[in-house]
C-alpha cells in the first residue's frame, strides 16, 4: 500500500483507513490520491476477514476536496468533452465503488471537509463529526463556477430532500457542526478523542448495514420526488429567484438544478452520468477557469504573500498603533486584536480613542448573541485594545496605521507625531484611498519606512487591503508590511503609486459611467437595473450614494486643486456638484442623493427626470452592460500600461475582493481574456468612436492584439 492511504486492521476486523497525502499540509483530491483511495477500497473489499471499513485523515482537516489546481488544468482551452468526461467521472466512479463494496464504511470526519472531501463522506453509510467549532463541513462548489461532480447533487437531496439541498448546493453554504447534524448532513457528533470509538461502535452494531437507502428497494426521497407537485414547485421557485439574482451570469446554478430536476428522477447510477455531464458542461463554459483561478489560485498566492520581497526575515508585529478611532480605525483596532496582537489606538482625547473599545464591544456583543463567541474571548479582546491620546504609547510599536481624514495637512501632522515616537526601522502605513503616497510621505523624516495600506470598509469584512509602494518605500518597509496584513488575516495585493492607486481608480470608472449615461439621457431605472445585470454587487448610482456624493464632490475639487489643467475630465463632477451644492443632496447618511430613502426603503429621486430629459431612443441593456464592464477593464489595462499593477492576479483579485468586479468574469483581465486581445480591442475602438476616448485601448493592449497575447 502506498504512504498516502494505509489500511489498518485490528482484532475485530475493522479496517481503519486512513488519510494521510505525503508533502501536503492537507489531504486533496487530485489523480495521484484517486488512484490510491481505489486501490485502498478493493484491497479492504477483498478482504474476507474484513467487517467494515472507517475513513479517516491524519490530518488537522478531513479532506479539502478537490485540488483545485488540478481543475484549473482542466478548464484551459483545447480539452475536448471526452478528455474532461474521462476525469471528471473518475471520482465518481470509485466513490460509487466505495458505497457497493459490500462492507459498511462509516466516515469518521475528524475536521473540515468541503467538495469531494463530503461527497467522500456522502457516499459513505453512516458519518460522525467531529464536534468542533472550527470544523465545517459543505460542498462550496458553486462559488467557484462548478458543481460537486462526484455525487453531491445526486446524494445529498436523496439524503435530506430536494428542498433542504438546495440552499447547500446552490449557495455553497459550509456548516459548523451543530448545524450540519440539524441539517442531516451528518448522522452523529462525537468529541474529536471519541471519534474512531463512536465509529467502530456503529461498524460491530450495523454488520449488515452496507447498502445506501437508494440502492434499497422501496427508496423514496425524503420530503418528495421529482414527480410530485410540492418539489417541483419548489425548483420552479427557486430556479425564477436564481435567473432574477444572477442574470444569467453563472451557469452552475442553472446546471446544479438542471441535475437535480433530471438525475432524482431516474436510479443513482444514471443520476451520476448526468451531474458528470453537467459538470463537463461548466469545464467547457470559460466562467469556471476564471472564477478558479481567481478566487482560489491567485487568491491562495496573495494570502500567501507572493509579492513578498526576497531577503528581509519575517517580522511578526505584536504591537501595533492605530491613529484615529473613527469607523476605518477602530476596525482596524478591533481585527488586529482579533488575532491576538496589542494595539495603541489613539484620537484627540481619550473620550474619542475608547470609541475604538465601544466598536469592537457592540461587535462582539453581537457575535456572542448568535454563538460565535462568548464572554471569556471578549474580555480577551477588548483587553487588547488600548485607547490614549498620548503618542508616547506608541512607543515599541512595530507598525502604525494611520486612518484620519482624508487631509494632507491633518496626515501630515500626525505622521511627525507618531514618528517622534516610534523605533527609526518601525513601519508606518497610511490608509487612504485616494492621495498619493509619495506625496503624503513628504512629511516623514524616514520616508524609506512609509507605505501605504488602504483598507476597506467595514475592516472586520472586507479582507483586502492594497498596499502601495511610494518611490521612496524600501524593500524592508514592504516586506514588514505585508508581514503585517497577514498577521491582521488580511489579503493584500501590491501596487504602485499614483492617484486613486488602483482599486479606487478603477472603481471610479464604474460610477462614473453611470453619470455619463444620466448626461446622455438614459433613463436611471435603465442604467440601475444594466448595473445589477452586468454582475456588480450594486448599481452605479445606489453605490455614488453609499460612497457619499459629498465626499466624491470635495475629491473631485481636491483633485482639481492638485492637478490644475492636468486633472482628468470627469463627467460626474458637474453632476455632482449640481446635486450637493444646488440640491443638497450628498448621499445616503443625509437621506438624499440620486435615491430618497424612507423608513419605507428607496426609490430614484423623482428630480433626476427635471436634471437629465429622457432621450427617445434608449439603448438596450445589454449595451450598458457591456459600456459598464469595458470601462473597468480598460482602465484597469491603463493601470497594467502605466506600472501601476505590478501583475495580472493582482489586478483581478483586487477588483472582485475589492469592489466587486463581476466575479463571474474572475477580474478585469480575466475578462478581457476570455473576450480575447484582438476582438476587445476591436469593439473597444467602436465604442470610443461612439462614446469617447476613455474607451479607446492603452498601447499596452494594442500590442498584445497584435502579437495575439494575453494576460493568463
């Protein structure tokens, strides 16, 4: 037997078969493993002296799933469907082997087990989990542009019924214990150091329990079948709510309800040949490989700080400072103590600083009343948090945030402050969003140590953070600070300075073609319903009104101010101004912007239809849509051009984990790719000739349509 899968049997003829991938840090699905989990499975079937079998891992988790560098392989163009059907199937296959080898198999899941690390224990005939509140188990397929291919859309509903499955299946929800047994998703919890025990237990008292439930005569699914009136009205339902959600813009719902509505209504044999066809489907569909890519390949890479500069040693900080305890700051205070480092948190008096205590209080208040902490880690937390209005605190500090107002002057005095404090190699962080670091840097006697890090709002969700390079930003400084954002949990990606950086550049493009539609006469309800279509979270004008037309407007002038003649032509800011200063109407905090807002809800100001008169001709939406999504990754290619981005997984992740970017086309990049250089050239031209240069191509992207290349 190889290392990666033992089999081990003991006095009462219970073979333990046990997990445990050589060089991995978990146990995943990928050729080699398959191989070995079906050798495991006929050597414990052909043994005589064999009376049931228990899986289980050596490792912290159970089984990851699928490695999903493995699925990237096979989503890259020129596969053909039979290639993919003959690997896709494979694991189908043995897991279908598993379930009729005549022993009974209980899954003992000793921690988190998501994809095919459940359809493992799917395809088992009794599961116990691990009772651990870090444990979960799911099948989050869905999330990343697939469905579970290996039996998941075929077991789970006959398991638990079509109603209760779809929810796991189309959202990819992942459910701690307690919650999993609730659901059926396991059949019994039991302490981690009772787990082989329970198991071996079940096994000696179900000696003939080796037969699933719809491999037995009689079998009917739990709540109804395919057949019956009540499941489907319930996939009617649900398929109406999916296509109003997503537009269309991800088909592995549509293929996960397509194999339950086909597959439940013939044997499980049959029902699995389906999923692998639907899955082979979204294997050939560019969606998944960009959507994998992204959300996993190149997220993993930037968690683990792939742009890491070679040569300083790692620096852990234990004790950071935060300056401002406003909504970004005492977020910032509230995570880092989270992951157990010490802050300083300082404002103008102390009354201000302990609102940084009040914020994470009301959090964890919060997370204590739905059982996701309890009294004991509070204390913990908040014991970490240290308001002050003395910079003299700050004093070992090894990494300062700034995050107060968005003014140079403000900056600039508190970076002197804080620098008169802290040790000469200490790193200090600006979190802007907009001003260049470069310039805010010129207030710091040791500029070599001052980077940028622009968080996002709210901190304790938002998991990226863009860390920008300044001219003067050492190699140390950046190291340090990426050091730093993993240690706060964070995901950063790495760019060059210039103004609005990336993230907030692009972003702005999003909004403003909003405006642009509005100065041409389209219609707001036309523009707000294209926005949603197109995948992004929310609509261009709903987002200027969350964001704070007021705040955009005063950018807009301080941009003017910096640039003079320079500064870019922005439709939107005499759209702006117009509405705050002439309307008061700056957003969503004061009630009034491009919506109005009621305890009743919203709706688009009636006073847009006086503003902008209605042309006659409107467009359709799928030219806005198509208008929304070239402007963000043309001007995302200008910030490729320029150096701004130093690579192409960075832009990607930077757009979907920061803004939004349609995740369905896996970035910017990921977007144009799948459109290709030539072509997206080709109709961005026609849409400059239509709408104006800020869709004409960077030469950047001229040149790769002439030497047909591509960002992946």
């Amino acid at each position: 037997m190889t290392q990666m899968i033992t089999n081990t049997r003991d006095a009462d003829g219970v073979i333990t078969m046990t997990w445990d991938m050589p060089g991995r840090s978990q146990n995943v699905f990928n050729q080699e493993s398959m191989d070995a989990l079906d050798a495991a499975i006929d050597e414990a079937a052909g043994d005589d002296a064999c009376v049931g079998i228990i899986i289980t891992s050596a490792k912290k988790a159970f089984i990851a799933g699928a490695d999903l560098s493995m699925l990237s392989a096979l989503t890259e163009a020129g596969k053909s469907a039979d290639e993919l059907t003959a690997t896709a199937g494979g694991l189908s296959t043995i897991l279908r082997k598993l379930e009729t080898c005549g022993k009974p198999v209980v899954a003992a899941i000793n921690g988190t087990a998501l994809g095919g690390g459940y359809e493992l224990a799917l395809a088992c005939h009794h599961r116990i989990l691990a009772d651990h509140p870090k444990i979960k188990v799911g099948l989050p397929e869905a999330t990343l542009g697939l469905l579970p291919g290996a039996g998941g859309t075929q077991r789970l509903p006959r398991m638990i019924g079509v109603q209760a499955s779809l929810g796991l299946l189309m959202e990819g929800k992942q459910l701690r214990p307690e919650k999993a047994l609730k659901a059926g998703m396991v059949d019994a919890l039991a302490a981690p150091d009772e787990l082989l025990a329970k198991a071996k237990e079940w096994i000696l008292a179900n000696p003939e329990h080796s037969k699933q439930p719809w491999d037995q005569k009689g079998f009917s699914i739990p709540g109804g079948g395919m057949d019956e009136g009540k499941t489907l009205q319930t996939l009617m339902v649900a398929n109406a709510m999916f296509a109003a959600k997503t537009y269309g813009n991800y088909p592995a719902g549509k293929a996960i309800m397509s194999c339950l509505f086909e597959g439940l209504r013939t044997t499980l044999d049959a029902g699995l040949i389906i999923e692998t066809r639907y899955m082979v489907d979204l294997l050939l569909d560019p969606t998944a490989g960009a959507m994998i890519r992204t959300l996993f390949l190149n997220l993993t890479d930037a968690n683990k700080l792939v742009r890491r500069p070679e040569g300083p040693e790692k620096r852990v900080p234990t004790k950071i400072g935060v300056i401002g305890a406003g909504l970004m700051g005492a977020g910032i205070a509230y995570v880092a103590a989270k992951q157990g480092i010490d802050v300083v948190i300082i404002d103008r008096d102390l009354e201000k600083a302990n609102g940084a205590i009040a914020y994470a209080t009301s959090k964890l208040d919060k997370a204590i009343a739905r059982k996701r902490s309890t009294e004991e880690k509070k204390a913990a937390i908040l014991a970490r948090i240290h308001p002050t209005a003395d910079y003299a605190d700050f004093d070992g500090c090894q990494l300062v945030i700034e995050a107060v107002f968005e003014d140079r002057d403000i900056k600039a005095k508190v970076t002197q402050a804080a620098e008169a404090v802290i040790a000469p190699d200490a790193v200090f962080g600006s979190n802007t969003s907009t001003l260049p670091i470069t310039g805010l840097a010129e207030a710091s006697s040791r500029p070599e140590n001052f980077i940028g890090l622009h968080f996002f709002s709210p901190v304790e969700r938002m998991a990226l953070v863009e860390v920008i390079r300044g001219e003067k930003t050492s190699d140390e400084c950046l190291a340090w600070a990426l050091d730093g954002m993993q240690a706060l949990g964070k995901t950063p990606i790495v760019v060059n300075d210039a103004r609005g950086f990336y993230t907030s550049r692009v972003f702005g493009t999003y909004i403003t073609e909003g405006s642009e539609m509005l100065a041409e006469g389209i219609a707001p309800a036309l523009i707000e319903n294209a926005g949603k279509a197109s995948g992004m979270p929310m609509p261009p004008l709903q987002l200027a009104d969350e964001v704070g037309l007021g705040l955009m407007y005063q950018v807009g002038i301080q941009t003017r101010k910096d640039l003079g003649d320079a500064a870019p032509t922005n439709a939107s800011q005499p759209i702006l101004e117009e509405l705050v200063t002439k309307h008061d109407r700056t957003g969503k905090r004061s009630g009034r912007g491009f919506y109005e807002y009621s305890e009743d809800g919203k709706r688009l100001w009636s006073g847009l239809r006086d503003m902008f008169a209605a042309k006659a001709d409107q467009p359709t939406a799928d030219e806005l849509i198509e208008r929304f999504l070239y402007t963000q990754a043309l001007e995302t290619a200008r910030c490729m051009d320029q150096g701004i981005l130093l690579a192409a997984p960075d832009a990607d992740v930077g757009a979907v984990m920061g803004w939004g970017f349609a995740p369905w086309t896996g970035g910017p990049l990921s977007y144009i790719d799948r459109i290709g250089a030539a072509e997206f050239v080709r109709r961005a031209d026609e849409l400059a000739a239509a709408h104006g240069d800020r869709f004409a191509p960077p030469p950047l992207l001229r040149q790769m349509a002439a030497e047909g290349k591509s960002f992946y």
